[in-house]
C-alpha cells in the first residue's frame, strides 16, 4: 500500500490485490473466491478513508501480471498453473479474458463491502481515485492490471486486451455511474527513458481509458541525473505531454498523466552517499513538470541499497527527504485537471478561545465530545525557479549546473553546456557559439556566454566573499568558543564560487600539465619598487653609494633653458626736505 501526495492537492494511494508470502490471492483457484480475503482488502480501504477524513483516494489493482510467471517475488496464482507457462496466452485467447471478466465482476460487483454497508466497491467513490472527465460525466480509480504485459515490447499478440478489459470497467461493470476512473497501470513493465511502452498507440486511442500510468526506475548516471529520464519525458508540448492534453475541440479526448511507480535505484559506481540526492532529484524533477506520483517502496527494514524507505527512523534515512518533496508536491500547480474533482489542498489550523468555550459548553450539554476541524485552504505555487539540490555531497564532481541538473535560465548550467527544455545538456557539434568558437554580429554566442576578441569566452570565476568574522564575546562566566565550520560559505550556495568542490581540483598543483592548449604559464613575479627591500635588516652594498644599490644616479643631458626676468624703471622714493 502506497500513500503520497501529488500536485494540485490530490492524495491517493494503491493497492495491489495479490498473493505474497504470508497471504494467498483472494481467488485461490480459478471460479472460486476467498471472502475473508476480500474483507481484508476492504478494511484497508475504510482505515484510509477514516483516518484520511476522506481526503486520500485509493487506486485498486485487481491483478499482478508478475503473478502470471511467478517473477518478481510474487508467488505463482492460479492462473499462472493453469497457462503452464504460457502467460501471453492470458491476453490473446478468449477463454482467459472471460475468467479474468468474471474476477472484476465478483470484486467490483458482487462483493458486498463489510465497512460501507455492503455497498459495492464500484460505487464507493468517496474512497476510490476520482478522474477528471468530460463536462458530462464525473468519474474515479481501477488499474486494468497491474503492469500487463510485463517486460514484453513491442507486443506480439493480444494489445486489444487493454481497451477490452478497460472498457469492460467501464461500462459493463458500470465504474463510470460512480466517477470512478479506469488506469492503464503500466503497460508493458518499467518505461524506458526514450520508449513508448507505457502509452502505446492502443492506449491513447481507446476511450475507456481515463489515466494513463507510468512506471519508471532510473538510477544516477555519470552524465545524468536520477530525475533527467523524468523531466526529458514530460517537457510541455512533445507529444506525450501534448496528446495528453487533447486538442481542444473535443475530437481528440485528452488523459491524465500519473507516476504510479518510481523509487531509488542504487547504483554501484556512487555508492549510498548519493542516495539522498537521488530520491530528491527525482521527485524534484517530477513536481518541476507537475506531474503527480507515488513513490513505490516503503519499509521497515533497514534501506542500505534497496529501494525501500524507512519512515519510521527518520533521523538515519531518506524519508525527510521524500517527506519534504510530499510537502513541496502538495501545493505545486499541474498543466492537467485535477482539483475540480477531489478536495482542494487545505491545511487545519488551532481552534480559537471562543470555539473551544464553544465546544466545552456543548458537551456539557449534549455529552458529544466530538470537534470539528477548522479547514484553511492552501494557494498553489507560483514558483517558476528550479530550486538546487540541497542534498549534492561536497566531494562530487560537480555540484551546480551540471550535465542533466534542471535549469531555468541560460546562466544555470557551467559554461561548456546550454539550458534546453529546462535540463543542462550538452550542445551538438554543429551548434555554433560554443566556448572558444569564433564569434562575430553575424555569428553571436550562446546567450550565456559573451563574445572576446572574436572568441566566445567563458565566465571567469569569481571568489567568493567570506562573511565577516565577528569577535566574540561573554559576560560573566567564560564558555567555550563555539566551533566554526570548516567551509564558511556551503556548497551548492547560488552566491558561493563557481569553482568546482572535487577533491581533484581542491588539492591538485598549478603545472604546466593542468593547462590547456590556448593557455600560458603566468610569468614569474618581479620584485620592485621602494618596498621591495623593507623586510631585510640593512640593504646597503659595500662600496656603493647610499641610494645607488641598483645604479649610478641617470644624468639628463639635454639644454636648460634658464629664465632671467628683465629689470625695469622703479620708484625709489622722494628726495627728502629739510627744515
């Protein structure tokens, strides 16, 4: 059972309904059905719908294809022993389709639910995902199967399975009177990076199907990371994205677009240590594309290279993590209709000192000791920036703007790549205003990158500035300065350096191997000037003149013009009378 959050305020979870080590499949064998079984998977419903306040809807899985081969640590079913091996059998023969026709029906249908008043689970839309359909419908959550199809592309027989079974949801089970919706669940196992597996064209084309869900695990990669195969396959407008939204006119119905499955995958050449950093990418990637998710795995064992994240040691593994990323994806706006058909995202906020009195006077009164929630609702995001990674290790090679990171502008990614579709890539060969290409008005650069001598030149580095350092001090006692961080100034700080954190480049030497071809050795520093000798004791020479240690004193030897003012009539005074 997995519950998680997803963009425009919509909370779900997903159940699988198969056997496992300690719990048999509810139809033990074929025709023939478990009612306890059932019960079991109803009394997780109403615990989800109880303790949520109704506002977590549940998407049900009525069946494992893994179950089909035994793989995937899912024990061999009934169907299973029956096809003998021949699962692709289960979608192309009719005798399979119908057996399978009639598990939806004894589900769906006939099982009277033990926690809803013996209603049906195709009416309980209080508690099963809700679509967004067309005007004239309100529909709500049921996978076709869990991954049909399982690892097989292209499809060799049987692909009009989907739209049949889909459409037998739909319409002879009648989900769609409830606003219940119908999910493809993953067709064909985990998609590809750059494949169609999961929305194949029968999808897309049949009507029954209101969701379309994607499963995908993807793992760091030296020139990717986690999150890249994500946002490459969600850019707005390519064609998933764009046939998703349908055409506006009403000939071509749009589906939704759901994560149901993704987790960290480990991957030898990081090790555990990037972890963090690629869950964080992953999810960040998603919530950046507004696209809703699930996360797949987790547990309360110990995590180390699996999958699974353990909530209930939050201080030893990944789930602050996700947990931040649910809380970011609550309020993130999404390119596809949600909102209008569950509850909006809201948060509770503290009774007032006039509601509790309120409240304390009508249990005097009545003895109902029951509250009622003050429901606040939250506005969605509008924020446009990518934000870093807070969780890229000190010691990786790189640690901003790197090759997949997510960018937002042309100055988010290092100089020698480009922004495009929001994700650092590198730039073809053929693309002119590379670093160190010629550059001239007809020929511009990168818009990053600014034209130098008729070269496009890279930025230059600049240091960083150190926060001042204030002198301590105490009153009274004496304490124990506290200890300053070894870096004053954090990594992946969008005002640190842009000098690259690895160890390579912290402790290499400046030689003359380090540089590269368009570059020189700086030339040796020469010490002149009136200070050049102030730190010796004495910089007098024998036998040299005072202030002519470094030569004779230079003689101009050129004419002096000398002028002499010319001496004219003055007054010198009366001739003095006497008496």
């Amino acid at each position: 059972m997995n519950i998680v959050i997803q963009p425009g305020a919509f909370r779900k979870g997903m159940d699988h309904i198969r056997p496992d080590e300690l719990h048999p499949d509810p139809e033990s064998e074929i025709g023939g059905f478990d009612k306890s079984m059932l019960d079991q998977f109803d009394d997780t419903l109403a615990a989800i719908h109880h303790l949520s306040k109704g506002q977590v809807k549940a998407i049900i899985a009525p069946h494992d294809s893994h179950a089909l081969r035994g793989t995937n640590d899912v024990p061999c079913d009934a169907y299973c022993k029956k096809l003998n091996g021949a699962f692709l059998d289960f979608y192309s023969v009719e005798e399979y389709r119908e057996l399978y026709k009639t598990r939806l029906d004894v589900f769906f249908k006939h099982y009277p639910s033990k926690n809803f008043d013996g209603r049906s689970w195709s009416t309980l839309s209080e508690v099963i995902l809700v679509r967004p359909p067309p005007p004239e419908h309100n529909k709500k959550g049921v996978d076709i199967q869990n991954q049909p199809f399982s690892s097989i592309w292209p499809i060799p027989a049987g692909e009009s399975w989907i739209c049949d079974i889909a459409t037998h949801l739909h319409d002879t089970i009648n989900l769609s009177a409830s606003s219940i919706a119908v999910i493809s669940g993953g067709v064909s196992g985990p998609q590809s990076p750059d494949g169609i597996e999961n929305f194949p064209e029968s999808v897309f084309e049949c009507e029954a199907i209101d969701v379309i869900g994607i499963h995908g695990y993807y793992s760091k990669q030296k020139d990717a990371t986690a999150g890249t195969p994500w946002a490459d396959m969600f850019v707005p407008g390519n064609t998933l994205t764009a046939r998703a939204l349908g055409d506006g006119k009403g000939k071509e119905k749009g589906k939704l677009l759901l994560v149901e499955e993704w987790s960290y995958m480990h991957n030898e050449d990081f090790g555990l240590f990037y972890r963090n950093e690629a869950v964080w990418d992953q999810g960040a990637a998603l919530n950046y594309r507004g696209i809703p998710w699930l996360y797949s795995h987790l547990t309360p064992l110990p995590e180390s290279p699996s999958p699974g994240i353990n909530p209930l040691h939050p201080h030893t593994t990944t789930w602050p993590v996700l947990r931040s990323l649910l809380r970011e994806s609550h309020t993130t706006r999404s390119a596809y209709t949600w909102t209008p058909y569950l509850p909006p995202p809201y948060t509770i906020t503290p009774h007032t000192s006039t509601q509790e009195t309120e409240h304390y006077l009508r249990e005097m009164l009545t003895q109902d000791r029951t509250k009622e929630w003050n429901l606040t609702p939250l506005p969605l995001s509008n924020i446009t920036s990518v934000p870093l990674n807070p969780h890229i290790i000190e010691q990786s090679d790189c640690t901003f703007g790197c090759e997949g990171h997510l960018c937002d502008a042309p100055d988010g990614c290092r100089p020698e790549l480009w922004c495009k579709n929001s994700v650092c890539v590198r730039p073809a060969e053929s693309q002119p205003g590379k670093v160190s290409e010629k550059c001239n008005s007809k020929t511009p650069c990168l818009s990053h990158l600014r034209c130098e001598n008729g070269k496009c030149a890279a930025c230059s580095a600049r240091k960083t500035i150190q926060p001042v350092q204030k002198t301590r001090s105490w009153m009274g006692k004496p304490q124990a300065p506290q200890r300053m961080t070894r870096l004053a100034v954090q990594p992946n700080n969008p005002r640190g350096t842009c000098y690259t954190d690895s160890l390579t480049h912290l402790f290499a030497l400046a030689d003359k191997k380090m540089l590269q071809e368009e570059e020189e050795e700086a030339p040796k520093k020469r010490v002149f000037g009136p200070g050049a000798n102030a730190g010796r004791r004495s910089s007098r020479v024998p036998g040299v003149p005072v202030g002519q240690e470094f030569g004779a004193a230079k003689v101009r030897d050129e004419a002096m013009r000398v002028v002499i003012p010319e001496e004219g009539a003055k007054e010198t005074g009366g001739v003095r009378e006497e008496v």
